[in-house]
C-alpha cells in the first residue's frame, strides 16, 4: 500500500510540474538551484552591516527580480518555466516523445524530441525574467566584490597608521629615557640637607 501510496504521489507531483511548464525534473532543479543564488547574495549583504533603509535599497533589485521568477503559493511549483507548454497533452508528448499511445506503458523508451537547445515552445517573458536577474547576480557579485576589496584595503591603511603611531610613541619614549636617568632626584637631595642641619 505504502509503495502504491509512493508511486501515486510521485506520478501527481511530475504531472503538475508539466503542467507548469517543466517538462524535465533535472532542468527544473538546474532552475531551482540558480535561483538559490539569490539567498546567498541576499545573507552576504545582510552581512555588510548596512544601515536598514541602506540594505532595504541594496536588496530592493534582487528580490524583484526573484519576484519576476518566481509563481504565485497556489502553484504547486514555485518557479516559473522558459518553456511554454499550451497543455497538458502537449507536455506529455513532449516529455515521452510521441503523441499519446499505449507505447508510453513501455519502460526504457526514450523520450522527447526536436532540439533542446531550440526548444519548440518558449515563454518569451519568463525567459527575459531569467535573464534579467541572471544578470543582476553578475551586477550583485561585482560589488560585493570591490567593497569586500575596498574594506580590506581601508583595514590595512587602519593598521599601517596603528603601528607607524606605536612606533612614533615607542620613538618619543625611548628619546626620553636618557634625560629622565640624567637628572639629579630633587626630593633625596633636599632631604640629605635637612639631616645636615640637624
């Protein structure tokens, strides 16, 4: 029963996600972990100590652009495709390669058709969304990247201005040093005399 349980679950699940436009499990999680990039840029910006109206503003770009990407809770997948499928038939045809017939029954039969790389349906404007925040991840990483260089260069000139001011100060102290073990000590001088006159 569990195994029945298993495999029914399994065959609901990849019937909607063809029906929402991923014919393929793999290429919907190669979409899935693309877009998981946009967690990491997002904590390494949170991580910058940036004032709150600041990082709201440094995050607004990236967070509509997974907007753009992504489909409203009601879909059971929460991405949206490049690739456009009219309909459910048409999905199942593409994903077995043939248009519906007791063939698909058969294991180890290959499946789909036409190009990959020039797929025959295509969502002009989800593809245009992937592209975008592709890009914006290039733009974010970018400028992590120089302000991570440009706060490491102005930690070295911090401490390069440390040390020279400790050694200055170790300088004056050590240039001191002789004129304080030259001087006669005033209060045991004054004190001899006083045992003198007595």
């Amino acid at each position: 029963a569990f195994f029945l349980y298993l495999v029914m679950s399994t065959l609901v699940q990849s019937l909607r996600e063809i029906r929402c436009g991923w014919p393929s499990q793999v290429c919907l999680q190669k979409f899935t972990s693309a877009a998981e990039h946009g967690e990491d840029i997002e904590a390494a910006i949170k991580a910058q100590g940036l004032q709150a109206a600041q990082e709201m503003a440094a995050l607004h770009p990236l967070l509509s652009g997974l907007d753009e990407v992504s489909l409203p809770p009601q879909f059971p997948v929460s991405l949206r495709s490049p690739f456009y499928l009219p309909g459910m038939v048409t999905g199942l045809t593409l994903v077995f390669g043939e248009k519906p017939s007791l063939l698909w029954l058969l294991p180890l039969r290959k499946g789909g058709y036409g190009d990959p790389l020039n797929p025959l349906f295509c969502d002009a404007s989800a593809c245009s969304a992937w592209c975008s925040l592709a890009g914006k991840f290039r733009e974010y990483r970018a400028a992590l990247s120089l302000r991570i260089s440009l706060l490491q260069k102005q930690q070295e000139n911090r401490d390069k201005r440390i040390c020279e001011m400790l050694s200055d100060a170790e300088a004056v102290i050590a240039s001191l040093t002789p004129v304080a073990e030259a001087e006669p000590s005033t209060p045991h001088a004054h004190s001899t005399n006083t045992e003198c006159r007595v």
